[in-house]
C-alpha cells in the first residue's frame, strides 16, 4: 500500500520532506515508481526543482530516472571531485526532444533551430541550472571565424557549456574538435572566478566504449551523449503514401463478399 510503501522504503529525513510536495505529487510518483529508489529520485528532484503535477509526469514519462548521469565522460579525470560528481549528474543519457518534429537526414543546424525556436522546453530537458548565451556563437581565432553550435553558462556549476549537436553516429574525431573549442572559450571568455568549460557531445547514436577511448587522453571535460526527437516522413515519401480514404476504399474491395454464380 501507498503508507508501507513510504514507511518501509523511505528514509525518515526524506518522509519529513514529503509535507513540502502535494498530495498529488505523492499519489503519481508512488504509482509510477519501479522502487524505492526511483520514488525518492523524483521526490528529491521536485523538491530541489520546485516542479509541478504536470512537469513531474513529464519527466517520470520520459524515464529521466533511468537517463539522468548516464552520459559517457571524462570528468573524474578532468574536474575537481565535488564539480566532477555535481557535472556528471547534471547530464542525461539520452537526451528526449520529443518536443522536436525532423526527418532523419535534416541537417544539425535545423535541429538547433527548433531547440532554439522552443527554448523552454529545450531547458527543461537540459536541466535546472542552464543559462542561454547563444546559438552559433562566434569567436575570432587567430583570424579565423569559429561557429559553437549552442553556449550556455551553467549557474550553479559556475561555468560556460558549449553543446555540439551531431545528427550522426559519434565519432573520436568529435572530440578533438569539441577540445579545440573549450581551449577558445576558456581562453577568450573564461573569467578568473568561472570554473572549466564543460563541452557535450549530442549525438544521434554512440558506442561507448568507442566514446570512452575518445576521452580517455582528452584534458578537457567533455561529455557524450544520444538523443531522440520524434521522426516524421520526408514529404517526397508522404506523396507516395495513400491516403487513409484511399486504404479505407482497399479494404471495403478486400473484405466484399464475393459475388455468387
């Protein structure tokens, strides 16, 4: 029942906490929990997230549980350990733009159009704490012009992220790239009180081992991740698809008795 549930599983310092969230909070997130342990995830972040009803189903929908400081990172090796660990949570694998409509072979700079264009959904997904600088944001190097696909300042990590969006497999070459970029803004934006800047990697598939090995002798904290955006037909396809009128006239011809001799 809802009461052995709580009293049995949670701790008591959490169920003090429990006063703060309504009833309802409680009712959705005791039937939609696997365990204990996904209840107390999604009790811990509407308190620390200030959610409502209809965000916390959203987010318990989208199985941020099973997402949430999944990603594939180097930050142990790259950050102090209380950021490594504070960074590594703030990350999600995969990452869920249901919220955005492409085909598969859409180009990475529509895809970043539409996050912009739905940049309050894009910060939910992102998380608490993210902060929009810019989109294509431009740095002079060396008399060459360089475009970072998104930069964002993280508030409570104190530091610039540059995401990097990849409508592709990952590759090791990403991250040379991705490290080339976080040198620049540590460099040309960077202030003597901000912390490292933190790079991600969206890609549309990995293998993380691949993406481990990638890591592993890179000196700036990078991480990669996967997303998902919902998939629509390319209209060139649409055309040659029948209609729903035209399928329901099939299977009327289909299913007519044949006629007798």
């Amino acid at each position: 029942s809802f009461y052995q549930f709580y009293n049995n599983s949670i701790s008591q310092q959490l169920v003090d906490q429990l006063k703060k969230i309504p009833w309802g909070h409680n009712i959705l997130i005791f039937t939609k929990s696997k365990n204990s342990s996904e209840a107390e995830f999604y009790i811990l972040q509407t308190l620390e997230n200030n959610w409502g009803r209809e965000t916390l189903a959203l987010q318990i929908k989208s199985q941020l549980f099973e997402r949430q400081g999944k990603a594939i990172t180097n930050f142990k090796d790259t950050l102090p350990d209380v950021m490594s660990e504070l960074a590594q949570q703030t990350l999600k694998d995969p990452y869920n733009f249901d919220f955005v409509a492409m085909t598969n072979s859409m180009k990475e700079r529509d895809l970043e159009h539409q996050l912009v264009a739905q940049i309050s959904k894009f910060l939910l997904e992102l998380g608490k704490g993210f902060a929009f600088v810019g989109q294509q944001y431009h740095l002079e190097i060396a008399n060459n012009d360089y475009y970072l696909d998104l930069l964002f300042y993280h508030i409570k990590l104190k530091c610039y992220v540059v995401i990097e969006l990849k409508n592709t497999k990952f590759i090791p070459e990403y991250t040379g790239k991705m490290n080339f970029y976080l040198s620049a803004v540590d460099t040309l934006l960077k202030q003597e009180e901000d912390k490292p800047t933190i790079g991600i990697l969206l890609c549309r598939d990995k293998n993380n081992i691949e993406a481990e090995f990638a890591l592993r002798d890179i000196n700036k904290p990078i991480g990669v991740s996967e997303f998902t955006f919902t998939e629509i037909l390319p209209e060139e396809l649409k055309s040659s698809l029948p209609s729903v009128e035209e399928l329901e006239k099939e299977l009327k011809i289909l299913t007519r008795p044949s006629d007798e001799n």
